[in-house]
C-alpha cells in the first residue's frame, strides 16, 4: 500500500513542478511521477536531515515532507532544463 501511495503522490509533487517550471505540456504522467518520486528522493537525503523531520520516502506524509518534495522536484526539473537547452526557464 505504501508504495501506491508513494506514486500517487510523486505523481502529484511532479505534477506541481512541471506547473512551476512550466514543462507540463513536455511531459507526460509517467514522467511526472518519476520526477516527483527522484525529487523526493533527493531531497530527503539532502535537504531533510539539515531541517529536520521525515523524508516522504519513508512512509509518513506530513506538510513538510510534501513541501521539501517538491522543492526537490523543482530543482530537479531546474538542473534538467539546464543540461538540455543551457539555461533555466
């Protein structure tokens, strides 16, 4: 159960991110997911052990695990954009 929950919400965390960095019409739910899900996953082992609390990865979903998701997310699609057309939008 947990990871269907993980994907539901990866899918959403990525689907927020493409919205902001405004790559939403390059990608598709797939992709969505697996940004929100490698977003997660960087931000829970970088960011979430200087602030502290749960990365979303472990299972438990509060507000702040969301919020530092999809900052990971965001980032993530930032470095992407800036390998692929050399700058960020």
């Amino acid at each position: 159960m947990g990871i269907i929950i993980l994907l539901v919400v990866g899918g959403i965390i990525g689907w927020l991110a493409s919205m902001i960095m405004r790559t939403d019409a390059q990608q598709g739910i797939f992709l969505n997911i697996v940004v929100g899900i490698v977003g997660a996953l960087l931000a829970g082992f970088i960011v979430t052990p200087l602030i502290g609390g749960v990365p979303i990865t472990s299972g438990a979903i509060s507000f702040q695990s969301i919020i530092v998701s999809l900052i990971g997310a965001v980032i993530l699609l930032a470095i992407v954009n800036l390998v692929r057309r050399g700058s960020v939008r």
